[in-house]
C-alpha cells in the first residue's frame, strides 16, 4: 500500500522569437504535489528518481534522472518543482536508451514518466504530451522543415524536378559534381545537341556533339586521351592496323585489359628485348594449338616451382590436370588414367609382363596377369583413403588406427593383438569388448542383445558390495529344464476368497495352456489355502474351513515361456561344454582368502553341521559325474595349418613378460610348477624338475576328478585316491607329483609323495603356518592347514617353511601318520 499520493501537472513552453533563436535548454519543468496516505501535505527535501519508459505499462527502460542527497527536491506544503534533465542523468536499463532528454524525445513520440520518492515508486506512470502550439515547431508556414535546402551545409535533394524560367542563366563559378544523367534539350525535338567550351575566347568554340544524323558522337577538334578509352560496344578500326605506340621508339608495348577495376589489369605485351610476345594470363585457344617447335614450356622464365596443364571439367577452366609438383619432385595427376599398355614405374623400358607393376618384382599370384591388374612389389603407402568402390573407402586415422567406410568383412581369421575390441563410434572409447588374459574370460560394457540363444557355463549378475569398496556380489541364475518365466507378489483374502490380479506382462510370455505353478506362503499366522484356478492373467485363492477369512499370502507362480515348449532339453553335441577346474574358482578370491565362507560349499557344509552335525566327507558320487561331464578349459578347435600359423607369435602370457623385463629363463622351483601348469595335460619337464630328491618315495594310484602336482591326496570309497577336501582326513595319503595318466586300462593314475621332501599347497586362512607345524587336510581342496592337536591318523607332514596367510606353496617334510 502506498505511504504516498501525489498529483502532477507537466508544463511546457514555447518561445516565438525573432528570425534567430537561441537554443532551449534540455530540461523540463515538472510539478507536482506530495501527500502522505492520509492526505497530508509532506515538507522537505525528498529523495526522487524519475524514469523514463515506451510504454505505460512494462515496456523498455530508456532513460533515468535521478535527485537525492544534496540535489534531492524540496517540497512545501505538499508543492514542489523539479527540472527533469537536471539531476544524475543516465541511459535506462531497457533494451532501447538514450543519455539525455532532448535525443530520447528526438527519437520517440510515446513517453511514460514513472516516479520514486524515498525508494517507493508511485503508480500510476504519467505520458509526457507537448503544449498547444509546440505542434506547429517542426513546420515553417506550414511546410515541413525536411523540405527546405540549407545554405550553410552540405544538404540533399530528395525528390521532385527543379525548373528555371526561359532565358534563365545558371552561373556556376565552382565545380559542378553530376552523380545523376545529364539529358542535353529535354523538352527539345529529336536532333542534334552539344556541349560547348570555350575556345580562343569563344563561348561556342570547341564541342562534343550529338551528331543526330549519323547516330554518333562528333568531337569537333583531336581528342587526347591520357588515361584508358574504354567502349562498352565493339571497337571498329577503319584502318587497315591498329598501331600501339605509333610515334614512339622501338620498345616494349602493350594492350591493356580492365581487370578487377584496375584500368591496366591483364595484358597482351610484346617483348621488344626477348622478340616474343607475352600474356599476361590465361590464353584461351577455341581451335586447336598449334605449336611449329619442337618443345612446349611451362614457366620458362619463372623460378623452379610447381606448373600444370588444366583440362576443363564442369565448365571449370582449371578442373582436372596434369601438374609437375616441384615440392615432391613428381607428376601428379588429378583423375584416374587409363592405358592401352602396362604402366611401369622406374624405368623407361617397356614392361616385361602384361601386368602393371609399381617397383620390380614379380607377382605372387597368377591372377595378376591382366591389364587391369596391379601388383605392388614393395610398400604401399597412401596419403589419404584407398578406395574398394565408388563409395567405400579405408583410411587411416592417426592416433585412433584404420577407419572403414562400410561393413568391415574378412575371408579368414581376424587377429588382434590387443585385448580390446572398441565398440563406439565417437571416438570416446566408452563401449569395449575386452579379454582378461588372467581371468580367461570377456568383458563386454554394455548390453548385448542375442537374436538367438546363449550358453554359458553360468550366468550371473554382478552388484557392487555396499560395504566393501574392494568387493562384488556375483548372484548365479537359477537354472532349470525349460525357459520359465515368473511373477510373484502378495494378496489378502476377502471374506474367504482372493482374485489376484497378476502382472499384465506375464500373460503376455507365459504359455497359457501348460507349465503354470503357483506356491502360497501365508503371512502373520498358519492359514489353509488353496489354489482354486490359475491363468497367466489371474490367480484365485480360497481358504479351507477353520482359516481366517482375511488371511494374508504371498505368492510365487512359474510358467513356461510361450514359444519355447518344444526346446528340446537334450541336443545333439555341437561344442564341447566341460566343467570349469576348481583352480579357476580358487583364483577369483587368491587375494581375499577369507572369502572361502562365502562359497556354496562352506554353506552348505555349515548346514551339513548344524542339522546333521557333521559334513559331507565323500564327493566320490559328484567326482564321478563332475569327470562324465568333462573338466578343463573350454578351447577351440585349433586352426587349420594352412590358413592360421601362429607359431612365431608370442603369447599373451610371453608379451607380459616382455613387458615387465623378466628373465626369460623358465623357473625350476616346484612352487612354480605347482601353480602354474594347466590341469588334465601331461605332465611337463618342469614338474620332473621340480621333484626332491632326498628320501623320496613315489607311489602311483588310480585317481579320481581334478588332480595336479602339489594337491593333498586321500583315499575315496573305492580306494582310488583324490583331492582332500575335508579338515583333518583320516584317509589323507600323500602329495600329488604330477598329472594323472591313462593307463592300458582306461583308467587314470597318479604319481604322489609319500616321504621326503616335496611342495605341498597349503591354506592359511585357518591359521598362519610356519616352519615346525603339524599338516593336515584342510576344507579347501588339495590343500593342507595347520593342526595344533590333530588326531592320529589325520597327520600329513610336517611344515618347512611360513606362509603367514592366504593359500600358496610351501617345502613339507612327509610323515604320513
């Protein structure tokens, strides 16, 4: 609400002087009355800031005159007179501004003033009109000022026609500056006019005439021109010559073209010194040239640089060309080339071969034998794209490699020596497919859709830890005979009954005639329920007597996926899909040891333990159907001689090394062997080296599942020894030495320690191990752990040498007992 009300009048004067008037001043009286909001006059001097706008409402800020402080207006008694113009003036803050009064009231016919007292600004704007008879200033007798000429400056006529009377004289003594048409008699018949100069003192003397009759301008006396004559039509030279220099010595001369606006562009020139003559530019011939000499030169008087010869192409005179490049030493041409014969390149005999060759050498192929063939004895090197058609092209992009303009397709094997396969197109190298040589497995980083199906070993979902930076969570599908589908939730009955709407999108997948299950759950107490139908879109619960009619349940229903019912389970083979080794499961938490308890099998053993009271100690069954499938690692079948030799290539592994500057001298350490060598392979010279010698005794058994050199040994149910993987074994027997190897029988056998000295693999994850410490088998399989009171008859050897934690190797003393 406004603490103040004011009411102003704007006055305007004009003062009529006589035919010299002195210039206003660029102020304008403004004055107005200050009440307070109960109508009270106000009295003393009051801060005020008056703007300027182009419209009465909003609009642009043009122009504000600010008076405060000591320059503040002073009002008495409610009345108060201010000069707008006369405070702090300064250019508004709207698109359109001006710095004082008189260019803004110059520029618009619209003004609003709006007025600020002590901060507060007042409404509502006030328009700024002129006075009665401030109309007429831009006028003069009624005539607009804009239609005078002035005599004291440079002015313009605008428009309309300026007559003199007959016999009329209009004495110029300065220059005359014609920037229009100069018509001669424009009201006169059509006949002959001139223009005269004066000539011995003759005002009708010399002319240049209109000769009506011949239809030609007639100069009465010789006409000199110094600078160029220039004709817009044809030239006709009655004459038998056109002589240049005529009453000149004998010399250089020259006709002379307008070029760019300079009278004396290009040129024809004869050479007076070199007896020849020159053009200044191009020259071109519509005939045939015609050359009597026997060389044609390019730039015979210039330096040693570049030259051509053009061919039109497109209506371009300098389109395609045959160029001599000084730069590269070469020719250069700007098209292709066609020839009836061989092209060859070095020398100027003729091509031995129907073949065109770059360099010398002779082709690989008998393809090449055509004169559309090329064959490229050395390098190849472009600087640009090599193109395979009309439109597709390879190019090199430095640093980012080799850029396909199409579909990249190879007839053979596509080798990449790098790990990393990038997927993107912008060049961010966000989306990869990678290979992690120590994991043996891919990455991809971003989706993969499969038009087909996928098969995999596992297939997991991987999340990270919440509470460990260092750590993931790897959840593994649930895995089945048939491509099911599920939707689950939770219900209430309602007065005995529940209809469950189930997710839209399930019925959508699910077959809807066979494969639909459903499980119940009750929630908050026991509940009899039963399922009354089922459909992919609904599911119907009642609950028998004796069960609360607003029960709460949870349900779960499985269907099978629509389209899939006929997927046979059982196919023929069409790669081998063998078991992953137990080392590649150990590797994924080497560095993390204690991240064994979250294996399925310490889970399912702490269960064994806490309702049986004791854990599964015989494998011999799941051995046996683990060796049916098949253990290892999953290869290719390896390429065919001919057409893949990688027998030079160094190996992912030798690369690594090479990298880091190890010795390449292989280790003989039995640590080494122990962890390194691949299973299920025969055994390798550098286990045979890494055998003890002192009191070894070597026994040889059959042997069950997945053994190699360093496991612990014990016996299964049918006497063939295995991998421990039990705490404290009673059937522990012994070091695995090696490989198992088939036998005449067909049955594997492997070579163990019994006594001496040997490289056992060992857990620390049960306690530290250090040099004296009883063995014996540990849950981890092949391993050995620490037993601070072991039982008779579980005991392995005897430790050499520490491993403070984690899993590894160590020398063990064996004293089986």
């Amino acid at each position: 609400m406004n603490r103040r009300r004011y009411l102003a009048s704007l006055l305007a004067c004009l003062l009529a002087v006589g035919a010299v008037m002195a210039a206003p001043p660029a102020l304008i009286n403004y004055q107005g009355v200050l009440r307070d909001a109960s109508g009270d006059p106000q009295n003393g001097t009051f801060d005020m800031v008056f703007r300027f706008f182009d419209a009465q409402l909003l609009g642009s800020e043009m122009l504000v005159d600010t008076h405060a402080g000591a320059a503040g207006v002073t009002v008495s008694s409610g009345l108060f007179n201010a000069q707008l113009g006369g405070g702090l003036v300064a250019p508004g803050g709207g698109a359109t501004s001006f710095a004082s009064l008189d260019t803004m009231f110059a520029a618009k016919d619209e003004v609003w003033l709006e007025i600020a007292v002590g901060g507060e600004t007042l409404s509502p704007r006030v328009r700024v009109i002129s006075a009665a008879y401030a109309l007429n200033a831009s006028a003069v007798d009624g005539v607009d000022s804009g239609s005078f000429l002035r005599s004291d400056a440079s002015d313009t006529y605008t428009s309309g026609t300026l007559t003199t009377a007959p016999g009329t004289v209009l004495d110029i003594n300065g220059d005359m500056w014609l920037n229009g048409t100069l018509i001669m008699d424009a009201d006169g018949p059509d006949g002959a006019q001139a223009i005269f100069f004066y000539n011995s003192g003759n005002p009708t003397g010399a002319s240049i005439q209109w000769d009506d009759a011949n239809n030609r301008f007639y100069a009465s006396n010789g006409l000199l021109v110094d600078g160029v004559l220039r004709t817009n039509g044809s030239t006709s030279v009655g004459g038998p010559q056109l002589t240049v220099g005529a009453s000149g010595p004998d010399q250089d001369q020259i006709l002379a073209f307008y070029e760019d606006g300079a009278p004396q562009g290009e040129y024809l020139q004869w050479d007076n010194s070199d007896d020849m003559f020159h053009f200044s530019d191009d020259a071109r011939v519509a005939g045939d040239l015609s050359v009597s000499g026997d060389d044609l030169s390019m730039g015979g008087f210039g330096a040693e640089t570049t030259q051509r010869i053009n061919f039109f192409n497109n209506g371009l005179a300098n389109g395609e060309s045959i160029s001599w490049d000084d730069a590269q030493d070469r020719f250069e041409l700007t098209d292709e080339v066609a020839m009836l014969g061989p092209l060859r390149v070095g020398s100027t005999t003729t091509a031995p071969a129907l073949y065109n060759t770059i360099g010398g050498g002779t082709p690989s192929s008998s393809d090449i034998s055509a004169l559309s063939d090329l064959f490229v004895a050395a390098d190849l090197e472009v600087a640009s794209q090599i193109y395979l058609g009309a439109t597709d092209y390879l190019v090199g992009l430095s640093p980012t490699g080799i850029f396909a303009s199409t579909n990249f397709t190879t007839g053979g094997f596509l080798l990449a020596e790098g790990t990393r396969l990038i997927l993107d197109s912008d060049g961010v190298n966000v989306n990869y497919l990678e290979y992690l040589d120590p994991q043996e497995q891919f990455i991809l980083t971003t989706d993969l859709d499969i038009f087909g199906e996928i098969s995999a070993n596992t297939k997991n979902f991987v999340q990270n830890h919440p509470h460990d930076d260092g750590l993931s969570i790897v959840y593994t599908t649930l895995e089945g005979p048939e491509a099911s589908v599920f939707t689950r939730g939770s219900a209430r009955l309602d007065n005995g009954v529940a209809h469950v709407s189930l997710d839209e999108t399930f019925a959508w997948v699910a077959h809807p005639d066979l494969g639909l299950t459903a499980s119940l759950t009750p929630r908050g107490g026991w509940a009899d329920l039963f399922v009354e139908s089922l459909t992919p879109g609904e599911l119907v619960v009642r609950a028998a007597p004796g069960t609360p009619l607003d029960a709460a349940f949870d349900y779960l229903i499985l269907g099978l996926r629509v389209g899939y019912e006929e997927s046979p389970v059982v196919r023929p083979k069409q790669r081998e899909a063998k078991l992953p080794p137990v080392e590649s499961q150990r590797a994924r938490i080497q560095s993390r040891p204690e991240l064994v308890r979250h294996t399925p099998l310490s889970r399912y053993q702490h269960m064994e333990r806490a309702v049986k009271g004791h854990e599964v100690t015989d494998f011999s069954a799941g051995e046996a159907l683990r060796q049916a499938v098949g253990v290892g690692k999953d290869r290719p079948a390896p390429a065919d001689a001919s057409t893949l030799d990688r027998s030079a290539r160094p190996t992912t592994s030798q690369r690594a090394a090479d990298a880091r500057g190890d010795d390449s001298t292989p280790r003989t350490d039995a640590s080494a062997a122990a962890v390194s060598l691949p299973r299920n392979v025969d055994e390798t010279e550098a286990t045979r080296t890494a055998r003890p010698h002192t009191g070894l005794y070597e026994a040889v058994s059959p042997s069950v599942g997945d053994v190699a050199p360093g496991d612990v040994l014990a016996l299964d149910a049918n006497g063939m020894v295995r991998r421990a993987n039990t705490a404290g074994d009673v059937t522990v027997v012994g070091i695995a030495m090696g490989q198992p190897v088939v036998g005449e029988d067909g049955m594997p056998s492997v070579p163990f320690a019994v006594s001496g000295i040997v490289h056992g693999l060992v857990d620390a994850s049960y306690g530290a191990i250090r040099p004296g410490d009883l063995l014996v088998s540990s849950p981890t399989p092949g391993h050995a752990m620490r037993a601070d009171a072991p039982r008779v008859g579980t005991i392995l050897g005897k430790a050499m040498e520490s491993l403070e934690a984690g899993t590894g190797t160590v020398r063990v003393l064996m004293t089986v007992r």
